[in-house]
C-alpha cells in the first residue's frame, strides 16, 4: 500500500492546467457553465477527493519507476482540459503526471495507455504538440465525447466489439508501440466500462476479456525490457 504524504501540489497541476480555472475550482467559483460542464456539484469534499485522486496517480508513478509496477484504483480522469472540466473529471491526473515526470527528470519519454471505453480527449488535447508524451485511446466509436480529439493513435471501436476483436487489436499495437518509443513509463488506464454489463458503454468484453486485457499489457512490458530498462508500468 502507498501512503500519500499530502495532496498535489498546486504547482504541479498549474503545470498542465490554467491556473485562473485551478484557482476557481479550489475557492468554489468556477461559473454555472464551468458546473455544469463538469457535472459534480462543488463542495469542500470534492476537492479532497480530487487532489488526492491526481496526488496517488502521481506517487504510483514514482513508485511504479522505483519498484517496478504500481497501481491507483482512481484516477483516470482524462476529459479534462488545460482549461477546463469535462464528464466527471476536474483534473487530468494522467497528464498532470506524464507532465510531472518529464518536468522532473525521472522520465525522458512517457505513454499514456488509455483502455476506457471513452476517448481520452483531453489528455490528447493537452499532449497534442509534445514529442515526449505519447497518446494512445482505444475507445467505442459512437460514445461520448462526441467531438473527437487527435490523439497520437486512436483506435475506434465499434459497438458491441467483444473479448476476442478487443484483445486482437490491442496486440496489433501496443508491441510496436513500445518498440517504436522505447518509454520510461507507461501509464495504463485500465477502464473497466468496456465490460458488457456496463449499460452506458456499448461494448462487451466479458470478466475473463478484460483479465486477459489487463494480464497481456503487464506482460507486454518485461518484453521491451530489452529497449530500456527504466521501462514501467502505472
């Protein structure tokens, strides 16, 4: 278990997002629209909740570069922008820990490897003109956002793609993808929303698909050790 010493550090976030939209969630005076985009009702809580939320993907990441591997069960709150909240997400913990690690040195080249059955728009928004940062989206063609972003590589699903189709396309590209980049660190947002009982995700991967996803990604990457041995996985 990783023990956080404390919440993310607003420097570290305004290195990703506008600090007028940082200071704005924090005091509680993002506008209606600003809400309403979001979708959370402001309160003292979420905040907490949010900071800590990108403070534990950014400690998994420096442990998981350390230790080998690392594990936050939040995050993954890739629809928010530079400048502003977007389906249930106020800060990208993705990017502002991609963008944290190369600030810092502990990462020359970094994946993002984003598995949820929404594209991740605003990772890719915010990543879409820096070569050390690299975005990859699997998602379901037909759900929301509904303006696409570019990513570095996105691969649209259609709906209803079960177990077999999912894991065949993934293996089409993450081998290459990792011996094209040679990254330091992979950061895996292992969505679960693609598993057919999710009503609002159009896709049907079952228990054992999504095992077998997760297992084969892990396994993928002792595989390029040999490209770099930094390499690791979040």
């Amino acid at each position: 278990w990783l023990h956080l010493q404390g919440v993310v550090p607003t420097e570290v976030l305004e290195r990703v997002h506008d600090a007028g939209f940082v200071r704005a969630f924090l005091d509680g005076t993002l506008d209606a629209t600003a809400v309403r985009r979001i979708g959370l009702p402001h309160s003292p809580q979420l905040v907490r909740r949010t900071l800590l939320e990108v403070e534990g993907t950014r400690v998994a990441a420096q442990t998981a570069l350390s230790e080998g591997l690392a594990c936050n069960c939040g995050g993954g709150t890739h629809h928010s922008f530079h400048d502003h909240g977007s389906g249930f997400t106020i800060f990208n913990d993705l990017a502002v820990t991609a963008r944290d690690l190369v600030h810092s040195g502990a990462a020359r080249k970094v994946v993002v490897f984003d598995l949820d059955v929404h594209q991740g728009d605003g990772t890719a928004k915010i990543f879409e003109h820096d070569p050390q940062v690299v975005t990859v989206s699997f998602h379901c063609r037909s759900n929301f956002p509904f303006q696409k972003q570019r990513s570095d590589v996105d691969v649209e699903l259609e709906d209803g793609v079960g177990d077999r189709e999912y894991l065949q396309k993934v293996a089409q590209v993450l081998p290459r993808l990792l011996h094209e980049h040679k990254p330091d660190i992979l950061l895996y947002d292992a969505g679960v929303d693609v598993h057919l009982d999710d009503r609002l995700g159009n896709l049907s991967l079952s228990d054992q698909g999504l095992f077998d996803r997760d297992l084969y990604v892990m396994r993928c990457l002792p595989l390029s050790a040999a490209h770099t041995p930094r390499q690791r996985a979040r």
